[in-house]
C-alpha cells in the first residue's frame, strides 16, 4: 500500500475566496425553507466555520456554543477544535 503524499502548500485553485464563500452561505441559507425549519441556518454555521475558522468538517461538527467566545469586535470560536494541553 502506497503512503498518502502531504501537500507542504496551499493549492490556491482549489481553495475558495471571499465571494464564493458568501454566495455559498446564501445559497445553503435557502435550503428547507419551506421544510423543516433551521436547517438551513445550521448549514450556513457549519460552513462560515469551515471557512472563516478554518476548521475540519469533524471540529465544525463538534463545535458547541460553550466552545465559542468573542474576539475583539467580531464574534468568533476562539478554541474551536483544540484540545486543551495536557496537565491545563
């Protein structure tokens, strides 16, 4: 079995900007609107952190409102997906 090569950069065809990221957060926004009712915010959550935060899929997932803390003038999960050192 052949080892998975690790990327040392950022490929910056694949990753996606600002515009695009919105739009993706407008779009999701509509899903279910006539159907169940949050859904759509809930994805609209999941992605902004996968994009604005820079988390994984899973530390999105995991991500609970106990977990996030105002930064400055935006509002922010500032420990979003980091395990607390050991002994701290």
């Amino acid at each position: 079995m052949q080892r998975a090569t690790i990327a040392e950069s950022v490929d910056r065809r694949v990753v996606v900007s600002g515009r695009p990221a919105r739009e993706l957060l407008t779009v999701v926004s509509y899903v279910d609107e006539r159907g169940r009712v949050g859904r759509g915010e809930r994805l609209v959550a999941f992605f902004a952190c996968l994009y604005f935060a820079a988390l994984r899929p899973s530390e999105a997932l995991a991500l609970r409102e106990q977990d996030c803390h105002p930064s400055g003038n935006r509002v922010g999960p500032a420990d979003a997906g980091r395990q607390p050192a050991p002994g701290g």
